[in-house]
C-alpha cells in the first residue's frame, strides 16, 4: 500500500490533554476494493468482528453502521448470562456469596475495564440503574442551587432525555426553566458549537452558575466537545461540570480525572454493546467520591459491605464512586456489559481510536466521492472534533433515503430533522462494510 502523506492526527492543541495523541500516518485512500481488502487484511483488530452476531440481509450479514443506537451482541454473551443462570439455579441465595462471580460485588467488575476506557481510577467508577436514572441522581449531588448561583448552562438540541431531566430537575426546586437553564446553540447558519462560544457563555454568566452539564458529544451532529477546555472553564467559573457521554464510551478514549471532571454518567448499549436498557455507568472524581459527607439519596449497596448486612440505623456510604448505589446490583442488567468489555480488555480503546479515525476516514473520503445524492456532512471534519460517527444532513428526502438503506441491508438511523447518522464502530465493522456501503450509494439511489 501506498503511503505518500504523513501528518499527525488529534495533535490538536486544546486536545492533548483529553486524548492519548495517536500519531497515524494518513493514508492515501482508494475507491476500489482491493484497497478496501488490503487496509482490513493489515487491521490488527480484524478479528474482532468474528466476537460478535451480525443479523442477516439475503443471507449475507447487513452492513451495521448504528453501534451508536445498539450495539451489536457479543457472541459471549449467552455464556457469560448462563453461568449467572448456574448460579442461581445450583446456589440460589448463595449466589450472592459463592458462584463464579459472586452477586455481592457484582458492580465491581466492570471498574477496571471501565475506568481504562475513560481514564479514572477503579474506584471513581460503578455501574447501576441507566443513564437517565444516574444523571437524576448525579444532578441530586451536583446541582444545588444556592442564592443567585441556580443556573444550568447545557448545549441548545440536547438528546431529549437530557433535556427532560435538566427541565425537571429545575422545577424541582421551584426554579423556572426559562430563567434557570441557559442553552448554547450555533451561530446562525452554522451546525456545530463553537468552543469559544461555550466559553464566553460560561464566562458571561459565571456569577449565576451551579452547573455546566453538557453531552460529551453531540448524539445529532457527532460533534465532540473539548471537554478539558471547558470542565476547566466550568470550575474557574466557581460552578461544577457534569458530563453525558453516552456517546463517547467506548468510541473515543477521555482522561475524567486528569481533566478534573466532577461526575459523568453514560449508557452501556450504544458503543459498549451490552444489550438493550443494559445498566448504566457513572464516574464521580475520587475528590468527591471519597467524601463519605457528600450530599447524595442514599441505599443499601452504597453502604459499606461491612455493615449493610447489620441492618443498624445510620447511612454510611463506601467512599467511591459506588457510595452512590442504591439498589442490589442488577446481575443480569451487567453481565452482558461484563462479557463485551473483556473484548475491549484486548482490542484496548486506543487501538480502536486509531482505526476508527481510519474508518471514518474512509467513509468520509468515499462519500464526497459521490455525485448522485445531495447531502451535507455536519459533523466536524477535524478527527479530534467527532468520533466515529458521521451525521448527513439531507435538505430533503432524508427519511426516504434512510428507508431504501434499510431496505438495501444498510443499518443506520435517523433522526429528525433531516439527518442519518452513519457509524462504523471500529471493533466490528470493516474497511469492506463501508466500500460496499458506498457501492450500493453509488449504484442503487
Ligand atoms: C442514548 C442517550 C440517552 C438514553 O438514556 P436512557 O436513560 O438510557 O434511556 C440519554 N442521553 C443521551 C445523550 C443519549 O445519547
């Protein structure tokens, strides 16, 4: 293959602290499968397709571009669920205590693997409930409006769970949502934000703020935020950060605690691919997380193990991230996400930056390559700016071209106004997916 261009990607200034800095030399991309065959036989985690199911389309698997929905199913998955049915079948309650994997502590396995992948420590993670339940509860702590500091400042066209729960959370304390929550939208005529312009928002209203809560990246354009610049922006402003990176797990590596983010909370059934309405992860800073007097609602398995089963009055929360959890852990709700994160413990979340921003790449280069449909890229061309999802905005037509996709075995989604959201995540789809993908654009729209 032919090499003729070395440049630097995600060198970035503002970036460096939040992504490991992955020096790629770009290639020089064809439109020919050939080229598409050779850059998946180099792929040192071509492999890792065959972990998981691919539904089928005339006997031949779909493209499955929509890992940023659901992803797809781990082949292990139904092994992993067994051995958790073996428990309880030949323990029963002893499964709590005995068993492959005991139940008690069931929440822990998934920190190391997670903490990995969001740069934290194990003890900042824990998994519970799902996202919109967390970032509840998470607001609960971080929110607390106080005098004048009662403001939330959030992105304009947030996902609209988000946008619920911060509307909520506001008039929960009595507040107005109109005076309380400040959006950031684009410029006129532009899609994506402008990192100034979070910045000057936070600064101009730095004497009312309580909280910055922002997706880490946008679900509608794919745009990825500077999370580093604006945490940083968020505390200098005297308020705390919280972050929505449903997202961004699992599809681009984060450094939480070295960029000093408060809390964050995600789901597990987009890049992560632990199956639908999976449990939800939260990192909350070990400078809070070791805080046993941190206002949080507490319950049971937030208490420490040595005196939950004591039954004595008086909360006394673990000091981590899991002093948070309420609820026993929901053994079947984790072991799917348990399963799939061992097959991120071997591709490694930068190996699968490195060939996503080669993927994506490749989808990006081949779509300009075509002439019959019309459509707009809105998400940031700048590889530090998006991960592995492109967004095409169509002027017009958009849910019609999104259906004859689906109807050709492409699977991708769409999402109102006018946008279909295409992305390949890197532990599944291959150099060969998005070539046959541009074949059926180019040959059957
Ligand atoms: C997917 C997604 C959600 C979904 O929340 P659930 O509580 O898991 O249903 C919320 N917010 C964002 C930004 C998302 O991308």
């Amino acid at each position: 293959m032919e090499i003729v261009q070395c440049k630097t990607v995600a060198a970035h200034v503002p970036f460096d602290n939040i992504f490991t800095v992955i020096n790629i030399s770009a290639m020089n991309y064809a439109a020919s499968e050939a080229f598409a065959r050779q850059m998946d036989s180099e792929d040192p985690l071509k492999t890792m397709r065959d972990r998981f199911h691919f539904p089928q389309h005339n006997d031949l698997p779909v493209i499955y571009f929509c890992g940023n929905s659901l992803g797809l199913q781990p082949k292990a998955a139904a092994a992993a669920i067994a051995i958790e049915l073996d428990s309880w079948r030949n323990l029963a309650v002893g499964g709590y205590f005995g068993g492959t994997n005991p139940w008690l502590y069931y929440q822990q396995y998934c920190s190391g693997a997670l903490a990995k992948i969001v740069g934290a420590k194990p003890e900042e993670i824990t998994v519970m409930n799902a996202l919109t339940v967390n970032l509840h509860l998470m607001m609960l702590s971080f929110y607390r409006p106080n005098g004048k500091r009662l403001k939330i400042i959030m992105e304009a066209g947030a996902f609209p769970s988000d946008q619920y729960a911060i509307e909520t959370q506001v008039r929960h304390y009595g507040l107005e949502p109109d005076l309380a929550i400040v959006e950031i939208a684009p410029r006129n005529g532009e899609k994506i934000l402008r990192t100034e312009d979070i910045l000057d928002c936070i600064a101009t209203h730095a004497d009312e703020l309580a909280l910055v809560m922002m997706g880490g990246m946008n679900y509608y354009t794919g745009q990825l935020f500077d999370m580093a610049a604006i945490t940083k922006a968020g505390h200098e402003a005297g308020a705390m950060v919280g972050w929505d990176l449903a997202h961004v797990v699992g599809n681009v590596p984060l450094q939480l605690h070295n960029i000093e983010a408060d809390f964050a909370v995600w789901c597990s059934y987009k890049y992560l691919n632990a199956g639908p309405g999976a449990v939800g992860g939260v990192f909350v800073h070990e400078r809070h997380a070791a805080n046993i007097n941190f206002p949080r609602l507490g319950g049971w398995w937030g208490n420490d193990e040595k005196t939950r089963f004591k039954m004595e009055k008086g909360f006394v929360p673990k000091p981590e991230a899991s002093g948070w959890c309420q609820s026993t852990s929901q053994v079947f709700n984790t072991v799917c996400l348990k399963a799939s994160l061992e097959i991120f413990e071997e591709a490694g979340i930068d190996n699968l930056r490195k060939k996503s921003i080669l993927l994506t790449g490749y989808l990006e280069y081949l779509l300009k390559a075509l002439d019959n449909i019309s459509y707009e890229i809105i998400t940031p061309q700048h590889p530090a700016e998006r991960g592995t999802q492109l967004s095409l905005f169509f002027h017009r037509d958009g849910r019609l071209i999104h259906d004859k996709m689906i109807d050709s075995g492409i699977i991708v989604d769409y999402r109102e106004p006018g946008v279909i959201r295409v992305a390949p995540a890197p532990l599944y789809c291959s150099f060969s997916d998005v070539f046959r993908f541009y074949t059926i654009l180019r040959d059957q729209f």
